[in-house]
C-alpha cells in the first residue's frame, strides 16, 4: 500500500509539476512578487498531495521566533520537503539554491526571475561575493532567505556539517541567524521514491544573535541543531 500511495503521489508531482510551469514564466516576468505567489501555489498543491495520497501530515514550532521583516534562516536538509515547505511558512522566501538547479529547463529560470539565491559551490570565494551581494537585495526587498547550512541532504541521526556559506550570509546581512530542527527525513528520505505516513516536525528554534564571530556562529548553529535533532527524535519516540 506505501508504494503505491508513493507511486500515486509522485504521478501528483510529475502532473501539478508540468502543468504549472508554462504560467511560473508568467508570473516571474511580472516580478518576484508574483513569482513567489505562484510558487506557494505549486507547494500548497504538492503538499496536499503529500497529506491526502501519503498521510503526510506537517506540525511547525517556533513561529514566534520569525520575525515579522527580513530573515535568515538556517534549516537542516534531510528531504526534498524542505524545499517546498518555506512557501506555506513565510511570506516571502528567498531560498539559497545550488547552481545546478539553475540549469533545469523552465524553472532554472524561474529560480533568477523570482529572487532565489544561486550559489556556485565551486565557485570559491567569487561564489561568496555574489552570493553577498544577492542577499544585500534580498534583504532591501523584506525576504526571508532560507538556507540549507549542511549544503545537502542528510540522513535523520547523521553528524551535521556546517558549510561556511551561512557565516558569509549572517555577516553580510547583520541578521540574527535563526535554527530550524526537522525530522522530515523520517517519512520522506533523501533519495527515497516511497513516502511513509506520519507527522514531519519543523522546529524554528530561538535565533542566535547577531553579529558573532564566525567560530562562535558555527558553533552555536551547530549545537542547536543537534539539540533540536535530539528533541525531535524524543518526541516521535514518544509519539511515533
């Protein structure tokens, strides 16, 4: 029954997916604004597809901790969920995006037309640069830059590993950096085709504050994580 419930699901995708993207080119030439709220239309469609076909069911925490302008958040990365989910969290998310993405047809380009932050990992210290300079508008333009600080998708349990772009970001931005805790990889894996019925759980923890020295800046982002992985994992041991 999972596989063919994960089987239903990914026709969802692959169907609301095509059908969408001629008007994403649409709504990106009119500007970001437009952009994002087609793009939180194509989320909140996924998602309940996601409820509905899987019995994936989503509870967020936190959301006293976000501020109600410009924000930089730092998530863990255990699914492609985590991609979809900031659409239906905040009003105007500008996800760091990984320079291959860009290259797919039609939404590559929806990702520069709507204000998403490309980054070239091997890019070096250029990378940084524009990726600086991108979040510096992002900001002016009141967004909520979400970014995946482990640079890929990890298994639940697995070490975190901070990448160093996050430092750049909160050094560049001034903005407090805000941890956020997730479990989504219980029910949809990295790389996994079936979908298991459950409860993701989003935990947007207290911000670290502003301008800390890079060391202490990973520092403290990793320790939250870790304590909020910790947490997560002992509240679905208790309620699975």
């Amino acid at each position: 029954m999972t596989w063919l419930r994960s089987l239903a699901y990914n026709i969802w995708f692959i169907i609301v997916t095509v059908l969408m993207a001629p008007g994403s080119l649409v709504a990106a030439g009119l500007g970001w604004r437009p952009a994002v709220a087609y793009g939180r239309l194509w989320a909140r469609l996924l998602l309940a597809g996601l409820r509905v076909l899987c019995g994936v069911r989503v509870k967020v925490t936190g959301t006293e901790n976000l501020p109600p302008g410009p924000a930089l958040i730092a998530s863990m990365h255990q699914s492609a969920f985590d991609t979809l989910v900031w659409f239906g969290i905040v009003p105007r998310p500008s996800y760091v995006v990984k320079r291959e993405l860009s290259r797919i047809p039609v939404f590559g380009r929806l990702f520069a037309m709507s204000g998403m932050l490309v980054v070239d990992r091997d890019g070096g210290a250029a990378a940084i640069r524009a990726l600086q300079k991108d979040a510096r508008k992002a900001v002016a333009d009141a967004r909520q830059i979400v970014i995946f600080p482990e640079g890929t998708r990890a298994e639940p349990g697995a070490a975190i590993v901070l990448q160093p772009g996050i430092a750049a970001l909160a050094r560049q931005t001034g903005l407090p950096v805000i941890p956020v805790a997730t479990d989504s990889g219980r029910c949809w894996s990295r790389r996994a085709f079936r979908k298991t019925a459950g409860t993701i759980h989003i935990a947007i923890l207290p911000p670290l504050a502003a301008g800390l020295r890079r060391e202490v800046l990973m520092e403290q982002l990793r320790t939250a994580l870790e304590d909020g992985a910790a947490a997560l994992a002992a509240v679905t041991r208790v309620r699975p």
